[in-house]
C-alpha cells in the first residue's frame, strides 16, 4: 500500500454569509459588489495551515471558500461532504457582521443537527465582546447551539482551531481580542481566480494594515481590530499583487479603513508604481482614506501613479457639530473642497458616505445640506447611511448602559433601517429622509452636472455616469445599500429565514417574475433618462470649458461666500479656527 493511501483529508469550508431582505430572502446576486476580505485572509493563512502540516504529516487540508452575497449555500450537502470526508471538517462563518449573524445562526442550525462542528467569528461577535458586560444572548445561542465563537483574528491562531476540531476538542470561546497579531511576514490574503470572478469586475481584495487611531463613536474597528495600527510591508504587498496577476487578477479594494495612515503607504505606492510602470501589471485600485489625506505631501500624486481610480471618503457630514457628536474631530469642512479637487485632479472617482441621523439632524437640515453639497463640493458619487448603534461600537454600549430602546433583530443592522430613536424625528420621519435623501442627490439635472464636471476634469463622463445609475438603482430598484448590490438577484424559495413560512410554488414564482419584471423596467427608465443626458453632452461643444462653484479652485474669500461655511454656527466657527491656523502657519514661515 502506498503512502498516498494512508493520509486523509480535512475538509474546511469558510463561508461568508449574507443576510436577509425584509421579505426574510438571502440577498444574493449572479454577480456581487465587494469583495469579501475576510474570506481572502482566512483562506490564505488556511493555505499556509495546509502548507505547514499543520494537522500532521498525514492529514491534507482541503479549503472551500464561499461568498454567500455569490453563491448559495446548502447546509445539508456540505454535511453530507464533511461526513464523507475521511479527516472530517469544520464549517468556519467568516466575518460575520451585526447584520449577517442571525444568517450565520441559521446557516449553522442544520449543521449543528448533523453534528457538523461550526465556529462563527467576526465583527459582531468579536465586537459585541470586546464592549458589552457578560455574554450577549446571540453568543449564548450560538454556545446552546454547540457553536464555537472566535474573537480577534485569526493569523498565527486558525491551526490552534483546526488542531481541536480534529481531537473532538472544539473549544466555546477562542477569544484573542487582547492579543492582536503583527501583519509583517503573516500569510497573505488570497483567493482562487473562480472565486474571484464571481464579483464584479473580478475584483479582490486585501488589507495592508488595521486598526485606527481615531475614536469615532459609531465605529466597531477600533474596539475590534484596535486603535494600535499593524502594517503590511511593500514586500508583502508585492507578493500579493504576483500571486493575483499570476492568474489574471489585476483589479483590487483595499480594505483599510484608512490607507492614508498607513506608515508604510509611500514605500507601497512606490512598489505599485514600479509594477505597473515598469512590469506590466496593469492595477485598478479603491482605497479608503480621510478627509486630510491630501495635506500628506505626494500621497495623491503617488496614489495616481499606483492605480487608484475610486476614492472613498468618510465625509460623514458637513455641519461640524455632528462631527463633533460622533468624535469625528478629523474631519476639517474647511479642508474638504481642496481635499476632493486634488482627486480630481489625478482623474479619480470620488464616492463619499453622508451619516444621516446626527443628534442636530432635521429633514429640512438634511435636504439643505444635500443641496449645499451639489452646488458647492466637488463630489462624484454620495452614498448615505443611517447612524446606527452597531454592537461593537461606543454608540451602542452607552445606549444599552442607559436601557435605551434598540432595534432587537440584528438582520437590520446593515446602516439602512432604524434601529434607536431620534432625538427629533419620528420614526416614519427617520425612514423618510433616506429615501429623500438618495432622490435629491441623483436627479437628473444632478447627474448632468456630475458628467459636465468629469468632463471638465478629465474624467470619462459614461463611467460617472453608470456609477450613478448603479448606485442610485440599487437603493431605488432593488431595496439595498449599492455595497450590498450586485448584478441580478437570485432568489431562492427555500432559502428563507428560519421562522418565516415556506411560500407556495405558484405563489412564491409569480411573485418573483412580477418583481423582476417591475425592477428593470424601472431600471430600463432609468437608465435611458441618464444615457440621454449623456448623448446630449457628447453633443455640446462647449462642454470642455464647463465650470461651476464646486470646481473652482478655493480661494481666501470663499469662506465669506460659500454657504457650506455659512448655515451653521459651528461652520463659522470651524473658519475662524482654519483662519487662525493659516495665520499661525504664514507666522511660522515668515519666521523662518
């Protein structure tokens, strides 16, 4: 007998669930957005497992990543093919979000009734411990389940699970919160090129470092991956990239919540600029950054030159009293025109998220400020959220100290739905604004201005464009987030959530093509609305000398002029203080 014939094979699937729409439905699409990095990561430190032998010289681990928002899930048959497998199997729920866990609880149930072992990890868990005394209900379900929970991350840890899994030995809790790992030398995100394709544009990702130095109140980053950043290195970076254009992958988000921090990013960008430069590798990059990025001297001329052709941008609002409620101090109104012309200037894409639901917000004061946005902020693309007490976050552990009112079902905490009361509007007033607030930013006579300023800025008008469409139509058309949207819904009738009835054949397929049909059609309108804007101005000859408020370039007197410096009082405050930092600073150069 060979040797072959001895070794087994440990099956592993890591699954990154979706959640569900308000009809109790997977969100799930034949192509998705944004691509998971937590299923890259854990599937490259997986490899690495594999490689090392972690589970012994004769035991093969085989690794099947899976993108719920992609493909669906079928819980009995990765039972049946763990069961089948002669080294068993683990079913890991990766990433798991507030607003994916009850997917995840689900996913999990008719594994656990197999006795298929599963361990959830993630923000929600991992967050909801890191912030709240004593065990959350959900954790605790999960534990009644016989589901393991891991908290931190995973690198230099998942072979510690692996390893119980196959003694019988799965432990309740793995909980690393206080022991984050270095990123230097760590195995590298990474997924298979079929993985990849199922996301738009056969786009990755990878993060190059985590952790933030900031205290926003209503983020969970912090309190999960830590204010302490962890960097990867441009080697590391490199090695990445390679690995990916090996097999066709040249398209990437960058997942840090803000690259511009990282104290690597000048030596990454470099490495970037010389391959796409001077090797081949044709890259396509989003990142994400903050608002005084632009201050960092070259980093948006080198961004340029490495391949970033969509920004996005914490704005999270233009009246400084909100910033300064959410202990967003880093943000600077003062600085954001200069901030959004100098991405224009490298030609890229600029996409910016609004918070909606500050303390100080009203509909009127929403609805101005939008309009203050549009004449005055060259922005491209506006993306709006509701202030959401995500577990995980300050937000949410001072209002559960308080005993305040919180939405119970953790399905709608995807940034859409109201989960806490408004200090001001109602509820029905909550839920109104966002809608009102998607249909003021995109109007057509918007979307024109959008194109004309592309135009003006060098930018090609039909990406801008379609972005729009995609954005607005997602929200408009499909009832979802644009990061949660993906191309063509699939919807399947027995892929409801627990609880919820299986609907009847007929019923459930009429109502189906119905929806399907509505939605295009209304989306065909849409799209012809906009395409004949932008057959229009292909037409106009004087669209290269078009200019507006928002591409002028700022001036000493536009805090006297611009309305964005002038609707609140804190505005006016936030210009006294720029004024009095201008000042200082010429002080400071004269005296040199």
């Amino acid at each position: 007998m060979q040797e072959s014939d001895h070794r087994k094979t440990f099956l592993l699937y890591l699954v990154k669930p979706s959640h569900y729409d308000d009809d109790g439905y997977v969100i799930q699409w034949l192509r998705s957005e944004i691509p998971s990095n937590t299923l890259a990561a854990l599937h490259g430190i997986a490899q690495d497992c594999n490689e090392r032998r972690a589970l012994g010289d004769d035991i093969d681990i085989e690794i099947v990543p899976v993108d719920e928002t992609n493909t669906r899930i079928r819980p009995r048959k990765i039972a049946k093919q763990i069961k089948a497998s002669s080294g068993g199997g683990l079913v890991a729920l990766v990433g798991v979000q507030s607003n994916q866990y009850p997917r995840a609880i689900d996913i999990a149930r008719p594994l656990r009734e197999l006795n298929v072992p599963v361990c959830i990890g993630g923000f929600h868990a991992s967050g909801s411990l890191a912030m709240l005394p004593g065990v959350p209900p959900e954790v605790q379900q999960a534990w009644d389940m016989g589901i393991s929970i891991f908290a931190g991350e995973a690198e230099g840890r998942l072979e510690l699970v692996l390893q119980d899994c196959v003694n019988g030995e799965l432990k309740p809790l793995y909980n690393y919160l206080l022991d984050l790992p270095g990123l230097e030398g760590v195995p590298k995100p990474i997924l298979p090129k079929e993985k990849i394709n199922r996301n738009m544009n056969a786009r990755t990702s990878f993060d190059s470092g985590r952790g933030c130095p900031f205290q926003c109140s209503f983020c969970t980053i912090i309190n999960v991956q830590g204010r302490k950043s962890r960097y990867r290195t441009a080697d590391d970076v490199e090695e990445i990239i390679r690995r990916n254009a090996a097999q066709g992958v040249t398209s990437y988000f960058i997942t840090d919540d803000n690259f511009a921090r990282n104290r690597n990013w000048e030596m990454i960008f470099d490495r970037l600029i010389d391959l796409r430069e001077n090797h081949g590798i044709k890259l396509k990059l989003i990142i994400q950054v903050d608002t005084l990025c632009h201050l960092i001297k070259g980093f948006v001329e080198k961004a340029g030159r490495a391949g970033v052709k969509r920004v996005f941008i914490g704005l999270e609002n233009i009246n400084p009293d909100n910033l300064q409620a959410s202990k967003k101090k880093q943000n600077r109104i003062t600085e954001y025109r200069k901030m959004l012309l100098d991405w224009k200037s490298i030609g890229a894409i600029t996409y910016c998220g609004y918070i909606l639901g500050f303390p100080n917000d009203t509909t009127e004061r929403i609805l101005r400020d939008i309009e203050i946005i549009k004449r005055e902020l060259p922005i491209d693309l506006l993306e709006f959220f509701k202030l959401t007490p995500l577990p995980g976050s300050e937000d949410h552990k001072v209002l559960a100290a308080k005993g305040a009112w919180m939405e119970p079902d953790l399905n709608k905490y995807d940034l859409e739905h109201v989960c806490a009361k408004h200090e001001t509007m109602s509820d029905q007033e909550y839920r109104d604004i966002y809608r009102k607030a998607w249909d003021a930013y995109y109007t057509p006579e918007h979307v024109m201005t959008l194109m004309r300023r592309a135009v003006a800025s060098g930018t090609k008008p039909r990406t801008v464009m379609r972005m729009a469409l995609w954005f607005y139509g997602c929200h408009k058309f499909e009832g979802v987030h644009p990061l949660q949207g993906g191309y063509f819904r699939r919807k399947y009738r027995r892929d409801r959530r627990h609880g919820l009835p299986i609907e009847n054949p007929l019923v459930f397929y009429a109502k189906l093509v119905a929806g399907i049909a509505v939605k295009y059609a209304g989306f065909a309108a849409l799209a012809s609305r906009y395409y004949q804007l932008y057959w229009r101005l292909k037409r106009d000859p004087e669209r290269f000398n078009y200019t507006d408020t928002a591409l002028s370039l700022p001036e000493a007197d536009e805090f006297d002029d611009l309305e964005i410096y002038r609707a609140t009082e804190s505005a006016a405050m936030a210009v006294q203080k720029a004024r009095e930092m201008d000042a200082r600073r010429a002080s400071r150069v004269a005296a040199e």
